[in-house]
C-alpha cells in the first residue's frame, strides 16, 4: 500500500478515517458520527471501530472512527498502529480502492502519526499471488492511504518507518513462499535482487567454499537434498570507522522434514516456515539499509534443505564442526542447531564482532513453553540481554529471558564426540541455546532468540493478517537504532 500526504481530503476518495482515543472525540463532526458512535458504544478502545454514512457538499462519504486506547501509557504507539491496522483491515477488500486518515485536531505528535500509518500499512500486506480463483469481495482493493493535516514532522518520520515496512514485507514474502519457490539458491537471488544498488554488500558461500572452510555440521544437513547450501552474508557498513560490527545469523532451513528422522505427515507443510530466523535476519538489514542506519551491522543466514534421501545424514552420525567439535548426531530433526554452529562460527572468524545474536525457529519446545507472545531469549551478557528485551518491547516483537546454566550444558555431552545434537526430553530449547553457546567465542556477548512460536499465525493479529507475521524485523531494527547509532 502507498502512503501519501495532503492537506484536504482528496475528493475523489470515498473512507475517512479519524484516529480517535479515548473520551477524545475530535470536533465539527456530524451528528450522524458523534451522537451515531454513542449511539453504539464507540468508546475508542484500540480495536474498536464505528463508521457512519453522511453526506458532504452533496458527496456520500464512509466516515470511520478507529480507537487508539488511553492518550498515554506503555502501550500508545502499539494502540496508534492498531488504530490504523483497524482501518486498514475494515478496508482492504471492501472495494474502495483508496482512503484518507484525518489528523486534523487528532492532538498526535508526528511520530505517533507515523506509527499509525505504520499499522496501516502493515496491516494491508497479503500473499496471494498463487489465488487464481479469488472472488471478487475476498480481493485486496486497496491500494492507497493518503494522510490528511498530518501533524508537522510526520513525514520525515514516516520515512523511517516505511523503511521498517519494506523489510517486513520483504519477511514476510520470504517466510509465506512454499519451499519449491524459496530454497537456498533463490533465498540468495531474492535478496542480491533486493539489496541491488543499495550500498550493502553481499557474500555468498556455495557448497564447495564450505567445504573447504570445514563446515560439515552445515553441510550435512544438507547432504540429503537436491537444493544445494548457501551461507549468505549482508554487510552494511555506515558506522562509525573500524568500529566492530554487530552480527545478526538467522538459520534458514527452507524446508525441514526432519531428515531420517521424519516428522509425521500432519502439519509438516509448517515446516517452509523453518527459516523464518534467516527471513527475519533479511528484512531487518533491509529495513537497516533502506532507512541509512549509521551502524555496522551484519546478517548472516544458514541456508539449507533438511530432506531424507539415500544421501541424507544418518543418526549417529558423527560430523566435524568448522571450529573443530565434533557432533554427534543423535537426531536428524534437530537440524538448526548444526547449521546454526558453523554459521555462528564462520561469523565470529570472518568479522570478530562486538557482539552477537542469532534468530531461529529452533525448537517445538519453545512454542509449548510461550506460546505465541514472546519469542525465548537465551544470552551470556545481561547487557545485550536487557537491550533485546527493551527492543522487544518498544517494538512489539516481544521476547522473554529463559535460563542458560552448566547444569543444562551437561545434557548434552556425547559418549563418543564432543557434544550431541539432542539433550532428554525436558528443557528442549535450553539444550538447544546450550548447543549453540559451546560455539561461541570466550567474551564474546551473545544472544539467541528461538522465534519458532513467532514467525507464522493462524489467525489475525495487531497488524498482521493470518500467516506470515516477519517477527524479528523490528525487534532487530529497533536494537539497531536504540543501541548501535548516535
Ligand atoms: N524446526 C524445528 C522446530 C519447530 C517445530 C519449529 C515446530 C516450529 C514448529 C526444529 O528443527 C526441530 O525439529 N526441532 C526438534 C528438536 C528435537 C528433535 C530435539 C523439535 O523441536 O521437536
Ligand atoms: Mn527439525
Ligand atoms: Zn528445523
């Protein structure tokens, strides 16, 4: 969706909408709205929405009235985006192709306008290139929100969060391709075509580079798909000079059967959402590079297929580590960690960076544990931990602190190498984060997110349509600009 600025209403547009919060109904307006919205207990809770019919200089118009909650509290810029994902999602297939948002005498400064907008747009994003079928109601008609006496400022603040917007998109589309159109060569191409001629650079690993450079947990899981593994790294450079780079690693497997240790068949269509980490590690550098972040910042992504096949890894197999640690692998299903572990160390040899944090769907435990309102934060270094979660917060892509401890490490000491890929049954994810943490590099601060309950919904939310939700960008961009720039 488009979002454009005017100081009227433009008069071939049929909706507007005001912002309104709570008890704070704005003035001039009808009769029909203000007595119609009491009429049916319009209260401007976030979420709440009344519209009416009136007539203007003889012109029918739709006049919607979206709640924004409390004017102040924790949870005001969340309202004000859900104020506009309202709009947007009353809208979006009703037929009206454009609509305009009044913020005349809304009292919103311009970064509260901006974040409105931002839940508008958000809001409208859809995938449905492969409905041929859709009927004509059930199709996306709009296509442009223009902004009305935005206030002063608004703009300029809108620049940066359309940024965030492209690289939610962008997610987004990568997280809801099925996995016969995103797999580790055109998860590569996509995004050289996306970050052509923005100023980052790109570096692509093939399957021979890795070799070479030893990465056989990565490329065993690998071994058993016809799609060949990528390592790709995003680099952008507009911090301060010489200064250390902050890595993001997103573990991308774009399809993740299990291997030979299969997954049952229910459900396992899931599963194209499996490199929801890299998705994520993606958007954010293009929200970072589009909106110019003066940060060094870096995105490195684990891309592989997880198939069974005569070549496919086997349980207990033992596989080399690029850091040397052998890894025997108790479970093909647990497959992220290992592409995970030489990604992590790949990343921390080829950069050394001030810090580090990895995104994955890494464990079904994590699910079981949150649910679908925090991702799990697992960190070595309280500082990097209280930063992702206040981004966590300011964002709206939440994440909540789970233990690290020797205790947990020891479930997973192997018999016969140096550390396998499955602890018992209990505590799953914290084995998991445990695995990885034998990866990273002493003093090194690191911080893994497992986001496996968080990247995909099965039904609507805040400002996401069911579906691919790109959990992680703003979390990512939002750690980027609170704690990296200025
Ligand atoms: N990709 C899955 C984790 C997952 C499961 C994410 C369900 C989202 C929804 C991961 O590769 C996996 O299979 N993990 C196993 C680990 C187990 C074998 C130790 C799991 O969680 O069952
Ligand atoms: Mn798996
Ligand atoms: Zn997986």
């Amino acid at each position: 969706m488009q979002i454009q600025f005017s100081d009227a209403v433009p008069a071939d547009l049929r909706v507007v909408g005001h912002v309104v919060s709570k008890d704070t109904m704005p003035a001039g307006l009808e009769p029909a709205i203000t007595e119609g919205a009491e009429a049916a207990r319009f209260k401007g809770r976030p979420g709440q929405l009344f519209e009416a019919f009136v007539t203007r200089d003889g012109k029918l118009l739709r006049l919607a009235l979206s709640g924004a909650g409390d004017a102040t509290g924790d949870d005001r810029s969340a309202n004000l985006e859900k104020a506009g994902a309202t709009l947007t999602a009353k809208y979006l297939c009703s037929g009206e192709t454009a609509l305009a948002v009044d913020f005349s005498g809304s009292g919103l400064t311009a970064e509260q306008a901006a974040a409105v907008l931002l839940g508008l747009r958000l809001r409208s994003w859809r995938h449905d290139i492969y409905r041929t079928k859709l009927a004509d109601e059930k199709k996306v008609s709009l296509v442009k929100a223009v902004a009305v006496n935005a206030p002063e400022g608004t703009e300029a603040a809108w620049a940066v969060n359309d940024a965030i917007a492209q690289g939610v998109e962008f997610t987004r589309m990568l997280v809801a391709e099925p996995a016969n159109k995103v797999f580790p060569v055109s998860f590569v191409e996509l995004c050289q075509e996306k970050f052509a001629g923005t100023g980052a650079q790109l570096t692509v690993l093939d399957e021979d580079e890795m070799a070479k450079l030893g990465m056989g947990a990565l490329l065993g899981v690998g071994q058993g798909s016809r799609q060949p593994s990528r390592l790709l790294a995003i680099r952008w450079n507009n911090g301060p000079k010489g200064g250390k780079p902050t890595v993001f690693v997103g573990k991308g497997v774009t399809f993740d059967t299990g291997g030979i240790s299969l997954k049952p068949g229910a459900g396992m269509e899931d599963m194209k959402w499996d490199m929801g980490g890299a998705g994520a590690v993606a958007g954010a550098m293009l929200s970072i590079v589009k909106r110019k972040a003066a940060a060094n910042v870096i995105g490195v992504v684990g891309l592989v297929e997880n198939m069974p096949d005569g070549n496919a890894q086997r349980p207990g197999d033992v596989v080399t580590s690029m850091s040397g640690q052998t890894i025997e692998v108790i479970n093909t299903d647990a497959e992220g960690r290992l592409v995970l572990c030489d990604a992590l160390h790949w990343a921390q040899e080829e950069y050394d960076p001030a810090q580090i944090v990895d995104f994955a769907t890494l464990t079904g435990a994590m699910i079981i544990s949150l649910g679908h309102e925090h991702g799990g934060l697992f960190a070595n270094d309280d500082k990097l931990a209280d930063q992702l979660l206040g981004a966590g917060k300011g964002s709206g892509d939440k994440l909540w602190r789970m233990p690290l401890g020797p205790a947990y490490d020891k479930l997973i000491d192997s018999p016969i190498a140096d550390i396998k890929n499955v602890g018992p049954r209990y505590a799953g994810s914290i084995t998991a984060a445990q695995f990885l943490q034998r990866f990273i590099r002493k003093g090194t601060p690191w911080a893994h997110c497992d986001i496996a309950g968080m990247v995909w919904a099965d039904k609507p939310g805040a400002t996401w349509d069911k579906g691919a939700t790109g959990y992680g960008v703003r979390l990512i961009d939002r750690f980027v600009s609170d704690n990296l720039e200025g």
